[in-house]
C-alpha cells in the first residue's frame, strides 16, 4: 500500500473569499436632486402638518414645492410654502427650516448647508375664499 502525505491546509482566507476593500474604495450612493427636491418637499408638508395638527388641505394650503443644488455631498434646499394666517411667521418658519434640514439630512446622508424659505401665501383660517367687500 502507497501512502501519499497531506495535502497542506492554507491558513489564511481562501480563494473563494475575496478581499475586503474599504467601503471609500467600493464606489458612491448617487441621489438624484429630483429625488432630495421630494423627500424635501415631504418633510416641509410634515413640518407644517405638524405645527398646525391637521392636513394641509384642510387648512387650504397648496402642497410645498422645493428645488435643490446638490454638490460633493452637500444640499442647498429652497422651498415655496404656504403658512396658515394667523400665526408667528418668524417662529413657524423657524422650526420648518430645522425639520426640514434634519430631516434630508437623516434621510438622504447629506450635509444640508442652507435652507431656504419663501412664503408665497398667509392662508386664512377658513381657506382661500374669494370674499367680497360690502
């Protein structure tokens, strides 16, 4: 009988399992800046939603409406909102511009550097009627 010796047993990873490569080195998530304008448009409609504690048509608010500039992974956001009138504009406008910057940045990994606000209407309580002046 022939006895053949073992065959040595490879101590370190095989060669079926590749190499770790540093998660810097694997590539990039790309978020397009149509898709950061929404999930920013979403958090400025649950800001207010918040703020007021009911939905935003029932106040009579049009939905937000934002545009972005995305570079190097960071955000410039605008948005064009509604508030309800009455209310403190300064304060209100205030914690949007925190929800929302939070908000893109927990979601998305960016760093937001400016948010920005325009208010395009003070809605009345009981909506945009159009009321006449007797």
């Amino acid at each position: 009988m022939t006895t053949r010796p073992a065959s040595p047993q490879p101590s370190g990873p095989t060669d079926a399992t590749p190499p770790r490569v540093p998660a810097a080195e694997r590539g990039a998530t790309v978020i397009p800046d149509k898709v950061v304008a929404r999930i920013t448009a979403r958090a400025a409609h649950e800001a207010l939603a918040g703020q007021t504690g009911t939905s935003l048509a029932h106040l009579g608010l049009t939905p937000p409406r934002s545009t972005v500039a995305v570079s190097g992974g960071t955000a410039r956001l605008s948005l064009l909102l509604d508030l309800p009138y009455p209310t403190d504009i300064a304060g209100a406008s205030r914690e949007v511009q925190h929800y929302v910057g939070q908000r893109v940045a927990r979601l998305t990994g960016m760093r937001v550097t400016e948010v920005t606000l325009t208010i395009q209407h003070l809605v009345p309580s009981g909506g945009l009627e159009h009321r006449r002046v007797r």
